[in-house]
C-alpha cells in the first residue's frame, strides 16, 4: 500500500528525500516517519479513513438540498393553487353581489286600510292611477256630489263624504247650504240631479310640497224636480282640486280638495 502524507510540507518532502538509496539521513527507516512510536503510521491510517468517508458528504447534502428544494416547489405550488381558488371565489362572490344589487326588485311597502285590508304605499308624490281612470272617478265624485233628494239629503252627503278631504267636505256642505240648495230640496220637496255633459279637462298639475295635485274642469248640467215637474235646468261648470292622499285613509288615493261652480244657480 503506498503512504499517505497529509499536511507535512517541507519534513514530509525532508524525510522522503532522506529515505532514498545512498542518501545519509537521519538513521529514519524508509516508509515510517517515527519508527520508534508508529504513531505517523497510525494517524496517517486514520487520516485516510476519514478522508475516504467524507468524500460522500457533498454528495449527501446536495441530495438534502433537492428534496428540500423539491418540498418548496411543491409547497409554492399548492399556496399558488390555493391563491387561485379563492381569488376565483372571491370574483364569484363579487359578481354574484352585483348582479342582486342591480337586478333586485323595489321594495313594496303596505299600509292597512280602515276595513283592516292591506293597500300598497304610493309615494305621495307619485300617480296612484293613470290620466283617464282619474277623469272618470272625478266626474263620479262630482256627479253624486250633486244628487240629492229631500228624504235622503243628509245621508247621501255623509255618502260622498269619502270624496273629499275633511276640510273640502266642510266647505262643500256649508256652500250648498248658504246658496240655498238645501232650503230649496227641503222646503220645494225637490230631487237635484247632475248630468257630466262632457269629459273632464285637466288645467294643471304638478307637485307642491311633496304632495300631486291636478285641477280639472267639468261641464255640468244640474236640474231641480219636484212631484210637479222640472223647476230648473242649469248648465254650469265646476272647477276642483284634486290631490295624492294616503290610501290608508282614502281607497282610491285621491281626494277633492276643492269644488266650486263658475256660477250660482238660480231658482225662477
């Protein structure tokens, strides 16, 4: 086996060289540096086997280092993996909030009426019908607000009650009474009857303090009759007020505000 030298610099080379054929050393054997001991021997031995089983430890650290490098990967993978699903849930969740921000229907809210039925809310601000059901149930307020009769007079005031607002009616009440149309169906036993002789014109509209309000002119035609016969046949026009009411109150959402004849009728 031949000798291992490890870090013996310039007595290594001294002693190699003294160890040759001819040459007058130090009286040193050839191949043993201490031939008295064999410790250079012995520790020469054991440098080579340590020498011999480190050359295997880079090659285990590099293995070390790729599966480590490996698990990383792997790991980097997965997070990335697990980034990706809940970015795409999170873009989910958004556009699905959206899209019931943007498609979900206006709130309804309902009020009770007095008879305890359920009425939707209306904006008071806002129709509660369309132009012609409005003209029409303005040319019915108008019409039985004008037919009585001397048996039923007072009943058929409170009837159309429900027409008006609670200072209109009072308004309306005290007119036909300082005019002189109740003394007349009272005293003559007489029957006022009114006839709509043409549709109903709206003259304005529009919203004041929140509140719709629209007036409308009405062409009339009012006759008085008694047991005898026809006393008078008067063609008048009425001009009303009409506003938006809560439908808690009034069914139909609306009610008269004001109602006033251009002229006064005259009883020959």
């Amino acid at each position: 086996m031949p000798l291992r030298v490890f870090g013996l610099g310039r007595q290594a080379t001294q002693a190699s060289q003294n160890s040759k054929p001819g040459h007058k050393g130090t009286g040193l054997k050839q191949g043993c540096f201490f031939p008295e001991t064999g410790r250079a021997g012995a520790e020469g031995d054991r440098t080579g086997n340590l020498a011999d089983s480190g050359a295997d430890l880079p090659l285990a650290g590099a293995l070390g280092c790729a599966e480590s490098l490996v698990s990383l990967r792997r790991a980097l993978r997965s997070a990335q993996k697990t980034g990706l699903v809940l970015a795409l849930a999170n873009v989910l969740c958004f556009a699905a909030l959206c899209v019931t921000l943007l498609t979900r229907p206006e709130p309804v809210y309902f009020g009770m009426s007095q008879e305890m039925k359920l009425l939707p809310m209306t904006p008071l601000s806002a129709p509660i019908m369309n132009e012609a059901s409005l003209k029409n149930w303005v040319a019915q307020a108008v019409t039985l607000s004008f037919n009585l009769d001397y048996v039923h007079w007072k009943r058929q005031l409170n009837e159309v009650r429900r027409f008006f607002t609670r200072q209109a009616f009072v308004r309306f009440a005290t007119s036909l009474d300082k005019e002189g149309h109740l003394d007349l169906i009272r005293q003559q036993r007489a029957l006022m009857h009114a006839v709509v002789q043409g549709t109903p014109v709206m003259t304005r509209s529009g919203v004041v303090q929140g509140t719709l309000l629209w007036e409308f002119e009405i062409p009339l035609l009012v006759t008085y009759e008694t047991s005898a016969g026809r006393i008078s046949n008067n063609a008048v026009t009425v001009v009303c007020q009409v506003q938006r009411v809560p439908a808690t109150d009034y069914p139909q959402g609306v009610a008269l505000t004001s109602l006033v004849t251009t002229r006064r009728v005259v009883v020959p």
